[in-house]
C-alpha cells in the first residue's frame, strides 16, 4: 500500500513495530490505597446494629417496632402534636420498645377505664 494516497508516508520496507494498542496503559503507575481498618468499620457497623457475623441474630422477644405487621389492618393518620408531647410519647416508645400504636391503644385503654 505504498505511495497510495491515504498512505503516503508508510514505507513497507521498514518492519513494523510490535507495539500493541493500549500497551501504554500497562506502564502507568497505579495509585496505591490504603486499606480500611475492618475493626473500625465493623465498629461503625454495630453503632447502627449491623455487625459482620455470620451467626444467627438473637431472636428478639419485645414486640416488633416500626412498620405493622402483615397481618394487622393500619391506616396512615396524621395528626399535629406539641413537640413535648411528642417528645414523650417517643421517650415512652423507646423505653418500653414497643410501636407508639400499641402506646396509644394503652392510653385509650386507660382513659375509658377511668371513665367507667
């Protein structure tokens, strides 16, 4: 393909290079990282209750908090609250472990009975 007109400057005399595309990248030097300390991260873990472990979890036996379970019918409800009420009914939630339902199904429970 000598003297063609895109290649007008190869020489087919002159042996090609074994250079290969991309050859370059494999000289660049690589940045080296320093690697976590794993008990710092399986310290930052447990403060948020996620530990490495592959034991079974302890079986919790207070009752399940946060979202109902499958099996009972909720409704969403929002309602406006004075910050320190709230704050302790939430105080009150995390101390017994319980779901501020189940706080609130007491409360009334309470109330009618002290009504009758």
């Amino acid at each position: 393909m000598a003297n063609s007109f895109l290649n007008l400057d190869d020489d087919d005399e002159k042996p090609e290079t074994d250079v290969k595309i991309g050859a370059g990248l494999k000289s660049k030097p690589k940045t080296s990282r320093a690697k976590p300390d794993k008990d710092a991260v399986a310290k930052a873990g447990e403060a948020h209750g996620f530990t490495r472990s592959t034991e079974p979890s302890a079986v919790s036996t207070s009752p399940r908090r946060g979202r109902p379970p499958l099996n009972e019918d909720m409704t969403y409800w929002r309602i406006y609250l004075s910050s320190a009420l709230r704050n302790e009914l939430n105080q009150l939630r995390d101390e017994e472990g319980r779901r501020l339902n189940d706080v609130i199904e007491d409360m009334l429970k309470a109330y009618r009975e002290t009504k009758s």
